[in-house]
C-alpha cells in the first residue's frame, strides 16, 4: 500500500489545538466511552439471559448494541489518546484500516437499524402473519444481509482510497481517518471519486432514511384502528426507533451527500452516529420498555440475590 505514494503516515488535527479544552474534551469522551460500554453491556446481557432473545425486536437490539461497541470502539479510543499528546501521528497501513473497519461496522449499524425498522412494520400492519416472516431463520438472514451491507459499503470507500497518490501535505483536518478529508490530501483529480463516494454513502443514507421514515409512516397509519393500549405500546416503541434514525441518518446525510469537501461542522455531526447515538442508544430504547426494564430487573436482581447467598454461605 505504501509504493503508491510517498507518505507513510498522517497527522490529525483532531478537534481542537487548545489545551484546556482537550482536557475537557477527554473527561467528556471518557465519560461518553464508559456509559457506551455500560449501557451496551446491560442491554446484551439483559436480553441474552433472559426470554427476550427469542423475540424479533430484542434479537436485533441485541446486535444493534453488539456493533455500537464494536463501531464507537474504533473511533473513540484513537480521539481519547489523541487529546493527550502532542503529536497526532497515524501510520498509512493504520489509516486505511481504521477506514474500513469504520464504515463496516457503520455499514452493519445502518443495516441493523434498518432490520428493526422492518420488524417493527411486520408486527404493527400483518400481525397475523408476523410469526410466520420473522421467524429465526428470518432474523438471522437479516443480520447476514446487514454484515454482507456493512462488508460491501465499507470495501467499496476502501478500494476508492487505496489506490489515490498521497504527496507532500499530510495533515488530515480530522480526529479520524475518513473519506473526505483523505481526498482533500490526494495528489490528484478527484471530482469523480467524489461522486462515487456520495453514491456509497451519502444516497444510500438518503435512501434507506425516506425507506425507514415511510415505513415509519404506514405505522403510524395502521395503529389509528388499534386499541387505546395496543396504540399507546406501538407508538412508544416506534418513537424510539424514529428518535434513533433521525439523529443517525441526519448527521450520516449532512456529511456525505455533498460533493468532496469538508466543512467545520463535519467533526460535531460526525461525533453524533459515531460516539452521541451509540451512547444514547440504551437510554432511547430502555426506559419507555417495560419488557425491557422488565428483563433488567429480573436479570441483574437475580444476580445480586445470587451473590448475597454466596456471601452468607461463604461466611456460614
């Protein structure tokens, strides 16, 4: 990868060259790492221990939780060190990997969101049918499709990058490795490239985004003939997926439907699908989901009670 260009590796900017707000900057990303892994982890364990791993939805938050582990997991730690030293240096082979793993685990994000986005459309307008279409081997088709999804987009911005000339200027104006910022840097025409990348990225966001909004719709249209209850539990859980897609795909759209450039903005909207959704993620689908605060209780209760017979046993 190196014999294409005479640069070995990138210095990036980050967020901001002032040293008590990189200070700031690091406790608050610390704090959003930890509650990312705390949240996610609750979730995963909560649904794997309990009854709820059988049923569609939780099958996918699951997952969903699995991959913003994984997905903010590539970012954040980098952004953390980061804000702690002075030089930010990045080697290539380090950058065209952090590429890819980004947008793969971003890609199977997408996907999965979209997956959710289907079950919840199955159960609210075919009901009757809705055991038959997701079944188990519907639901793990779905996340093979979402991993073959993420595998696909993120192959298809690596090969774009892999093979443009880097020369002389080196700075990435970025606390990442992404797309338009190593375009700025190639020594070379790349309107084209551009166009491919908002075709990869930026329609395929826009797409998937008016999909999942029109689903959300013929929802919203099928539970006016629902019960008062049975109304009230659908609304609630789609207002959550509706609050989810729209600080996602808002901030995925803003960032890659325009042509290459990049703006000042683009670091605070890439930090929300990167770091501020994967965080919220947990307080967006657990509070206002009684099955789901239901298995938190009896699962992590449970666990406690088992851990207080230990000790009186041990003690005895």
């Amino acid at each position: 990868m190196e014999n294409s260009n005479n640069l070995t590796e990138f210095i990036l900017l980050g967020l901001s060259k002032n040293k008590k707000v990189q200070i700031l900057c690091f406790l608050f990303f610390l704090l959003c790492y930890l509650a990312i892994w705390l949240g996610n982890l609750i979730i995963m364990i909560s649904i794997t221990c309990s009854q709820l791993i059988n049923q569609p939805m939780y099958f996918f938050l699951n997952y969903l939780a699995v991959s913003d582990l994984f997905y903010t997991s590539t970012v954040t730690p980098k952004l953390m060190t980061n804000l702690l030293t002075e030089r930010n240096v990045i080697s290539y082979k380090n950058c065209m990997t952090l590429l890819f793993t980004t947008h793969f685990f971003g890609g199977i994000e997408v996907f999965i969101i979209t997956g959710m986005a289907y079950d919840r459309f199955v159960a609210i307008c075919k009901p009757l049918h809705y055991a038959i279409i997701m079944n188990r081997q519907r639901c793990n088709s779905i996340l093979i499709a979402s991993c073959v999804g993420g595998l696909r987009h993120s192959l298809g911005l690596f090969l774009l990058t892999i093979f443009l000339p880097f020369c002389g200027h080196n700075e990435i104006d970025h606390y990442f490795c992404d797309i338009y910022p190593l375009l700025k840097l190639a020594c070379t025409d790349t309107h084209k490239i551009g166009f491919l990348v908002i075709a990869n990225s930026g329609l395929m966001g826009l797409v998937i985004f008016l999909v999942l909004m029109a689903s959300y719709f013929m929802i919203l249209y099928n539970v006016k003939a629902y019960s008062a209850e049975s109304r009230h539990k659908a609304l609630s859980t789609c207002s959550s997926h509706i609050t989810v897609v729209i600080l996602f795909f808002a901030s995925v759209i803003f960032v890659y439907i325009r042509p290459a450039t990049t703006l000042p903005e683009d670091k605070v909207f890439t930090l929300f699908y990167t770091i501020i959704v994967p965080m919220l993620n947990p307080l967006i689908y657990t509070p206002r989901n009684v099955e789901m605060k239901n298995a938190i209780r009896k699962v992590w209760c449970n666990e406690r009670k088992a851990n207080e017979l230990k000790a009186i046993h041990l003690l005895m």
